[in-house]
C-alpha cells in the first residue's frame, strides 16, 4: 500500500507541492506563535494557562484552515488537470491511476498543509507544557518558547535552502532575519502603544 502510496505521489508530482505547503504553511504557524508570545511577554501579565490556552487555539485554527484551504484548492486543481488530459488523449480516464491519484492526494496535501503549522507549534510551545508540569526547573519558559521559534525559523529556512539548491546557511539566515523583524515590528508597536 506504501509502494502504491509513493507510486501515486510521484505520478502527480504531489511531492513537490506538499514541500511548498509544509514550508510556507509551517513558516505561518512559526511566526503566529512568535507573535502570540512576544504580545504576552511584552504585557508581562498573562498565566502559563492563558498562553497555553491562546496559543494552542491558534495552533489548531491554523491547522483547520490548511486543512480545508488545501483540500478544496487542491481539489479542484486535480480534478481540472484530469480533465485536460482526458481532452489531450481524447478518453475518460475515469477508472485510471490519474484519477486516483486525483482523488488521493488532494487529501495528502491537506494533512501536510494542516499539520505542518500545528506540529511545528506544539514544539514552540512544548517549554510552556513542560513548566505547566513543573518539568522547566530556572529557565523561563516564555523566553525558552521564545528561542524555539527562532530555531524553527531558521530550520524552515535552511530545508527551504536545501531544496531549492540555494545556499542552506543564507536561506536559514533569512528566515530566521524575518522572524526577528516581525518580533522587532511587534516590539516597536508595544512601546508606541504605551507611549500614545
């Protein structure tokens, strides 16, 4: 069934678009979680419950987002290249592997769209599940969430690099760059807000 699997995948190319989404979509969860948690270490107030709570709610709409987002563009995608092919051969290709490969990897698509966001943001938000269990002993843990995000930003960036042929060390450089603007922007807006 595997062998089938990787058979189907190959067939339509799937691969290569699952890797575009896992990236772009995983990029997404990384900078939502660093966002969430710059806002509550600049406010200085919130409980380990409430970030855990605000954060494991945005992980899970991102990954129902991806999900559906996915499945309903890849869905029509497919379907429209079948039936391109079908024209260019002039027959229905109805019972082919075309068509079940049609069928099958929208859905693949979607699962690597929907858990890429949420799996990357549940290991950003691991330090804060560990302190929640008195298992993060002298470190904080916002600030230990904090750093993963930048690692996983970095990491995203270099798989980027690595598959486009680019310089892996530039590529993780840049992304990580991004992630700092975006804390640099939210930090900025914080003092201007406590300013005004």
């Amino acid at each position: 069934m595997f062998a089938r699997l990787q058979y189907l995948v190959e067939l339509s190319h799937a691969h290569r678009i699952a890797r575009r989404y896992f990236v772009t979509n995983g990029f997404d969860g990384v900078l939502t979680m660093l966002g969430l948690l710059m806002g509550f270490r600049l406010s200085g107030s919130a409980t380990l419950e409430v970030m855990i709570g605000a954060c494991l709610g945005a992980a899970i709409a991102l990954c129902m987002s991806g999900l559906t987002s996915a499945y309903i563009s890849e869905a029509a995608e497919k379907e429209y290249e079948l039936r391109e092919l079908e024209k260019s051969m002039v027959t229905t290709l109805d019972n082919s592997e075309h068509a079940e490969a049609a069928r099958l990897m929208p859905w693949l698509i979607a699962l690597v769209n929907g858990l890429s966001p949420l799996i990357l943001s549940l290991l950003i938000l691991l330090p804060l599940f560990l302190a929640d269990q008195q298992l993060l002993p002298g470190i904080p843990p916002i600030d230990a969430s904090l750093s993963s995000a930048l690692v996983l930003s970095f990491l995203l960036g270099v798989f980027l690099g690595r598959l486009s042929g680019r310089f892996w060390l530039w590529t993780g450089i840049r992304a990580l760059l991004i992630a700092l603007v975006t804390s640099l922007i939210i930090l900025l807006l914080h003092q201007f807000m406590g300013h005004s």
